[in-house]
C-alpha cells in the first residue's frame, strides 16, 4: 500500500474539506468550501443536506485532481463530522424531508422546560448529556409533531435519521448502507450508554420510532463500499468518527487524564477516561470517546457552542474584521481588553451551565473603547468559555490537568493561545499541524485495513510547533476570571421561555 493514500471527508458546521494524507501523516493536497447557513428565525440554524453532499463531491474531485491521483490510488476513506445535526430523509427518494436541524439550533428549548422535571436526571443518567437542545432525539420529537405524516411515515419504515456521517455514508454507498459511528451516536442524546443500546423508553416519550435510527458501528470498521458511478471504482469507508473524539485520538491522548481542546466553530475540551463509563457529576457531557475492535473508550467533554463563529460573526455581522487572521494583530494592539467582556452566548449557554435562554452580550464598553479591545475581548471570550468547563473536568475527574494539546482553525493565534495558558494555567501544546480533526478520521480508516499497524506508526511523522506556558500571575488570572463571572451572570435566563 505504499503508493495509495487515506481520503477524508471532513464535514465541518461551516464547510466542507476534503484531504488526502499519506503513511506519514502528511496531508498531501486538500479542498474547501463554505456551504450555506440558514437561519430562518432567531432560534433556527439549518442546513441543507443535499447541498453539503454536492459539496463533497466536488471537494472529492478537487483534492484528487490538487494530488494528481485517480480515484485507484486511494485504499480507503474515513469521515468526520459535526456532531449532533439531525438528517431525516425519504428511504426510497434518497431525499431529505426537511432542511437538516443544526447542533446549534434552539427550537426544541421551550419543550425541554416542560419535561426537564420529568426527564432531566433520568436521561443524564443514562445518555451522558444534559438535558438541551442540542439533542438530536428533541430535533427527531419536533419533526414527529410539524412535519406532515413524519411520524406515520417513520412508523412505516419509510424514513431515515442520521447525523451527518449517516447522510454522506448514505449517499457515498448508493442508499445501501444506513449506519451511524458509535462516536456520533452518543452524541445524539438518544444512546443508552449504561445498557449500550438506542434509548428505547426516551424515544417511546418523545414519540420517534425506533425504525428511524441506523446501525451503531465501531468508529474504525467496514462502513461498506462507495458507489463505483461515483467515481469510477469502489472505495471502502472504513473509518467514521465525531469530530472532537477525532481530534483526541489524533492528539494522542489515549491514556485517561489526556486532555484536547479543539478550537472550531464551536470550543470542545475533551478528556480520555478509559474503558470504564463514568457519568459526570457536575454537569460534563460523557461521550463514547470510540469505539475500535469492539472495545469502547469514554471520554469527558466541556464545549461551548459559540467560539469560532463569534469570529465569524465580527466578520460577517458586525463586520469589524474582513478576515479572522486579522483578530490577533487587533488584540495585541491594545494593552489589555479595556474592561470589555464579550460572552459568546449567541446561541444560549452550554456546560457548565446550560441555560439556552441566556444571549450573547458585551459589557464594559466606555468611550474610551476601541475596535480592538471588543476583537480582543472576543478571543477573551472562548478562553474564558474553555476555562469554565476545565474547572468542572477538573473536579469531575480530580486530576490536575497540566498540559493540554490544541487544535482548530483558531489554534493558529499566538495570542489567544498563550491568554489559554495564562488562564488556564497549563501549557498548552501546539501541534505543526492542526488538522487533527482530519488526521483522527484518517487513523480510522487505515488502521481498519492495516494501512498503519499501530498508532506508533502514524504518529512517527508528527512534530510539535509550539507550547505555550503560563506567564500570568495568579492573583491577575484570579481577577480576571472573577470579571467574566460577574458577565455570565448577566447574560443568563434573557429570553424568556
């Protein structure tokens, strides 16, 4: 297999890439591009389903043609993907029913209120995530009750949930394959981690029938074949996995304690706890961190849904920026933020406190306030985010987390990187590639065929850029986070349920 290749389909919330990597773990060409985001009303974030496969398509072609290689050159290809948006589509048209609901989508926030008192602790205890809307099982409830015959139709067997993994295996196998990785499908909110099976009781609640759901698979597996009028051969898809459990693998965090932050559009921290499932006590997600060869690994995880596109909204909203390169430069423009905090709680608050009626806010602002000190105060923000929630996997796991590895698009900023040591007081490591999201679904797919016999292998190619280590004093760090506090407070509960 030395001449032949891994391809991966990285299917972001934003856009699509596609890269092509080789038994060194270079990427050796790669494709991009945005596809639409919807918002049809201040509560809805959707995408269209059939447009991110067009989309991948087209990446496909482009990272093939950027390596100079056929379609034969490739011995597998592997997924990963944003986590959590619900894709219902016709079995027998192949067709989407409705605009895809995205993670970040709060629609379902209101009827969460009215069985939170019934079902909170019980689906926390069994599923390992808080009650919110992020659920893909609530998107699947909301879709039963206003989508014309949804619920007769999905009771027939003539309609199909996924997430987005199960949407592109969908389409890439021809409608033969109708499966979900077992990384995304403990991100659905509707996974019975305690017994290893779909929730049953909770989705009898919520009215979805169970002949929806797709086949839960080991992470690194046999997905089944592409389709050869794709692209004129057949591949097998041997590897799918969530995003941020991905990046965890691809950062080497494989003993319990090891600890990632992806900084993307949304910030996830997320920790290994091995194979022993431990639900969090303080209000942590647990995730089946993945699955390989039948044997599962848990994992700890902390995010917060509005990071990465509070850039993009300085961008494309507030138009303060023309591009999210230029935010460090701002920043260290300025001393200090100036006393602006800017909560990105654009979409509602996640862990630790989950309150999705809480709004984003900037607070502070003076007339001595400038551009810089907002653009400053917002890469403040997701550090602040990250911090909130390593407190709480600090105490949920008693282990004192002293270095975490980072990756993302935003793991590019020098400054924001050394403001997470300084606050967070560990250093952070900074790999020379940060792709680690792509390379963890690339480990995937080659170790299901032997392209790699081992991680040892994988990672022999691998170097660090960076690590940063904390410079700030305690009793500045101390003060600092005591401010973002006292702003969190003030966001939280503004819309009214």
């Amino acid at each position: 297999m030395s001449e032949q290749y891994i391809l991966v389909i990285d299917e972001g919330t934003t856009g699509t890439r596609v890269l092509i990597v080789d038994h060194n773990s270079t990427i050796k060409a790669q494709a991009y591009t945005e596809f639409t985001q919807y918002h049809p009303a201040a509560d809805r974030v959707e995408h269209d389903a059939e447009e991110i496969w067009q989309a991948t398509q087209k990446m496909m072609q482009q990272a093939l043609s950027a390596a100079g290689l056929k379609p034969a050159d490739i011995a597998a290809l592997g997924i990963t993907n944003q986590r959590a948006t619900t894709v219902v589509w016709d079995r027998k048209t192949g067709k989407p029913i409705l605009p895809a609901i995205v993670w970040q989508d709060t629609r379902t926030a209101g009827y969460i209120e009215t069985i939170r008192d019934q079902w909170a602790e019980q689906a926390y205890a069994h599923t390992g995530w808080a009650l919110a809307p992020v659920y893909s099982a609530l998107s699947l409830n909301w879709i039963m009750e206003n989508v014309p015959d949804a619920r007769e139709r999905g009771k027939a067997g003539d309609l199909a949930f996924g997430t987005i993994d199960s949407w592109l295996i969908h389409r890439l196998t021809a409608g033969k394959v109708h499966a979900i990785a077992a990384s995304n499908a403990s991100v659905t909110g509707s996974y019975d981690l305690l017994n290893d099976r779909w929730y049953g009781e909770w989705l009898d609640f919520l009215g979805v029938p169970q002949s929806l759901l797709p086949e839960v698979r080991d992470d690194s597996g046999d997905f089944g074949m592409t389709d050869p009028a794709l692209l004129g051969v057949e591949i097998p898809i041997t590897g799918a996995i969530a995003d941020q459990h991905a990046a965890l693998f691809a950062q080497g965090c494989f003993e319990p304690g090891t600890v990632k932050c992806t900084h993307g559009t949304g910030t996830f921290l997320d920790m290994n706890i091995g194979p022993n499932l431990a639900i969090s006590q303080n209000g942590l997600n647990t995730i089946i961190a993945w699955r390989m060869n039948g044997e599962t690994i848990y994992g700890l995880e902390g995010y917060a849904a509005v990071t990465g596109s509070a850039i993009q909204w300085l961008r494309d909203g507030a138009e303060m920026i023309r591009s999210s390169e230029e935010t460090e430069a701002l920043a260290t423009s300025v001393s200090d933020n100036g006393g602006v905090y800017f909560v990105p709680a654009l979409t509602g608050l996640s862990a630790p406190y989950w309150d999705s009626f809480a709004r984003g806010m900037i607070i502070g602002i003076t007339r001595g306030t400038k551009k810089a000190h907002i653009v400053r105060a917002t890469l403040e923000g997701i550090v602040y985010a990250t911090k909130d929630f390593l407190e709480t996997m600090r105490r949920d796991s008693g282990v004192k987390i002293k270095s975490i590895k980072v990756d993302g698009g935003a793991a590019r900023n020098d400054f924001m990187m050394q403001f997470q040591s300084d606050l967070l007081d560990a250093e952070v490591v900074r790999p020379l590639n940060p792709e680690a999201t792509s390379l963890g679904a690339a480990y995937m797919a080659g170790l299901a065929i032997g392209y790699w016999d081992s991680p040892a292998d994988f990672f022999a190619g691998q170097q660090i850029d960076r690590v940063f280590k904390p410079q700030m004093p305690a009793a500045e760090r101390e003060r600092l986070y005591a401010e973002w506090t006292k702003a969190i407070k003030r966001c939280m509960g503004w819309v009214e349920g």
